[in-house]
C-alpha cells in the first residue's frame, strides 16, 4: 500500500480532471458532429423518397387519367413520406412538357429543404437539401 502511494503522490491532484476536460470536450464535439451528419444524410434520404413518391404519385394521377391529382394532393403525398416538410419547400407546376416533345408531359417533383444544423461549440449552419424526381406519364 506504501509502494502505491508514493508513485501517485508526484502528481498534482487536478492534472487529471484538467486532461478529461480537454480530452472530453473534443471527443463530445466529434461525437456531436458525427450524429449531426447522420441527421442530415437521414433527411437527405427522406426528402429524396418523398420526391419520389409524389412523382409516382403524380404519374399514375397525370392530367390526362380518370382521376387527375390536384396539386395539393402530390403535396399531401410528399408530406406522408417526409412530415416535416410544408408547402412551402415545393416547386410548381408538378406537370411539365418537353419542348423537343411536345406530346409527352412528364411528372415533376421538386422538393427544396432548409436543414438548420446545430453542433454544441459551433455556430448553427443551414444547409439547402434539394431533391428533384421526373417520370415520364404513359399516354
């Protein structure tokens, strides 16, 4: 026990404390960001199949079908797949022709999201996720 005390007792009592806090603050500032980026692929992800879905969606209900979609019914389709998007962060018109050719309208979903992103120590970034989705509606 005697052997044991003599080694510890050449070191001041705080220079541990002092190191975690340094060690920790990088380590919680990494491990912050890393879960951050992971939000924001996931959102990526999520505005990307919601784009998607709107445009099969928009496809299958074209202008030209039994049942034509309304614009607020594509949006309510994008809003099921991602919840926090609004109406705001569409682009219209959802229906688009081609000028090259002029007999063939395509389903457009255009979808722009504002990320506000938050890391403790570090100033809040916005990043713009866009996701577009085209598909041509059979005649």
């Amino acid at each position: 026990m005697q052997k044991r005390l003599s080694l510890l007792s050449g070191r001041p009592s705080g220079q541990t404390l002092a190191e975690f806090a340094m060690v920790a603050t990088l380590f919680f500032l990494l491990l912050f960001g890393i879960i951050e980026m992971g939000i924001v692929v996931f959102r990526y992800n999520t505005v990307s199949a919601a784009a998607r879905e709107a445009a099969r969606y928009a496809m299958v209900h074209s202008p030209t079908s039994q049942n034509p979609a309304t614009d607020d019914q594509i949006e309510a389709i994008a809003i099921g797949m991602a919840p926090f998007l609004n109406s705001t962060n569409f682009t219209t018109p959802f229906f688009v022709t081609d000028p090259n050719l002029p007999l063939q309208q395509d389903a457009k979903v255009s979808i722009t999201y504002n990320y506000m992103q938050n890391v403790p120590f570090m100033s809040a970034v916005t990043l713009n996720l866009t996701s577009s989705s085209r598909i041509l509606v059979s005649q």
